[in-house]
C-alpha cells in the first residue's frame, strides 16, 4: 500500500478590500506630494514631448527606493488622517509601507479627474509597465485594470493603449483621450466614453511592425470596434506611416518635430 500524498498547503496573505474611488484619489494625491521626480525620470517625460509645467500638473513622481523613508511618508499620511487601508500600493507589514518598483509613478484618472490608481514605469525589464499594486502583501490591496482619461469630456475622444501614452498624445493634440490598459483590456469603455459625453470615436492602437502582433492588434481593434458601434458610437481608426511612430505619442511628437523643422 503506498503512502498517502501530503496535501499541497496554499499559504494566503490577508488581502483588503479596495478603497471607494473619492478616497483613493484624496490618498493619492497626498502621496504624490510628498515624492519627487528624479533627474532621470523628468529626462525621460521630456524627451517624450511633454513640457515641465504638464510633468508637473500629472504629477509624475519616482518610487523611494529607501524602506525607512517609504515607511516615514506612510506614517505622515497617517498623521495626516488618510488610511491606507484598501489603498492600491501600500500594505502592513509591522509598519505601513508601499511597493518599492523602480521607476516612476502615472496617476490613471477618470473621466472626472479623480486619480483611480497608478501605473508604474520600470526603468529595467522586458515588461516596462505595472500596476502600483500590492495584492501579494499583508494587508495590501490589488490594482484593478483602469481604464484612463486624459483630457476634458468632449464629442470627439480617441482610444489608445497605455495611460502615459495618452497623456503626451492629448498634450500634444489637445484631444481627448482615453487609455485601455491592454488592446482586450475594454471592459466598461462605453461607459467611460458615456461619461465624456463622447459621439465620435477614433481608435488609435499602435502600429506594430510585427506581422504577428499586428494580427492580434487588428484582432483586438475589430472587437473594439463592434463594441464601439453596438452602443451607439460613430467609430473612425485612426491610421498612420509607422515609420513616422510606432504608437500615436511617438507620431505626434514627429509630426510635431517636422513642423520645427520647415
């Protein structure tokens, strides 16, 4: 007779319940005032077209990467009266803290301009994009996948990938834009759009190069674009050399660059 199999034991981390929308922003907000934007970072959103006052206004900051000051910046929001609690980012453990990703920090915010949660952008790594997210810590919460707003509630809006994506694109334009996290990533777009009282919709995905991403991008497109037009929605794509730019950022800031130059 052989021996009984041990039973696998999953160890859980206590996990909260995520914090309503109005309390998430008021934390943030906070937060992000008490960071800075490292030389590096602020480098890095200039050469993507954006000027120092729009840095400034997004709020863009870097992660401390030391423990004592992410722990003494969470104490002084406790001070403060915010609770962490429920926070996307910060979790317990002994003392509140945040996650110390490196890079920098991209408020995602709603058609109001409430800060929903954030993004980071990683300075190292294949994968250059996380949420500022917790949900493997004690007492942590987990990001949900966002769907973001740059801009004001307008008739026309396109959609794009990416949060700081479509920040440059709508400081460069002046449109506004709204950002799904990933090309199948549209759960609630339509109420997004909705709420921006948007009428007609351009979707501006990517130009990829590569035959077999750029069949899942049509793919993902086509399905957005059913979507778009079953909730009432006059739908435009939005197409151009990708030569000139892979994403719709990189080609307005070309098209933008071409203008200085003649």
């Amino acid at each position: 007779m052989s021996p009984e199999t041990p039973k696998l034991q999953i160890k859980t981390v206590p996990q909260s319940p995520i914090a309503n929308i109005n309390e998430r922003n008021k934390v943030y907000k906070a937060f992000l005032n008490k960071l800075k934007l490292k030389g590096e970072h602020l480098q890095n959103l200039i050469k993507r077209g954006l000027s120092w006052q729009e840095i400034g206004q997004n709020m863009y900051k870097s992660v401390p990467q030391d423990e004592k000051k992410r722990q003494r910046i969470c104490k002084e929001l406790i001070n403060e009266g915010y609770n962490l609690k429920g926070i996307p980012g910060f979790y317990k453990d002994n003392n509140w803290t945040f996650v110390d990703y490196k890079g920098f920090l991209i408020p995602v915010k709603d058609a109001q301009g409430r800060i929903q949660g954030m993004q980071v952008r990683l300075d190292f790594g294949s994968k250059r994009y996380l949420w500022f997210s917790a949900h493997d810590k004690p007492c942590g919460t987990r990001a949900s996948a966002w769907i973001g707003v740059s801009g004001v509630p307008s008739k026309t809006v396109i959609i794009t990938e990416g949060a700081l994506k479509a920040d440059i694109a709508h400081y460069l334009s002046r449109f506004t834009f709204v950002s799904v996290p990933g090309v199948n990533s549209i759960r609630g777009i339509e109420q997004v759009l909705r709420e921006l009282d948007a009428k007609r919709v351009y979707i501006a995905f990517d130009m990829d190069t590569s035959e077999k991403v750029r069949k899942i991008v049509l793919k993902a497109r086509k399905k957005l674009e059913e979507v778009l037009l079953q909730n009432g929605f006059d739908v435009r794509i939005k197409e151009w050399d990708g030569r000139l730019g892979k994403g719709i950022d990189d080609y307005l800031l070309m098209l933008k660059k071409f203008k200085k130059i003649i």
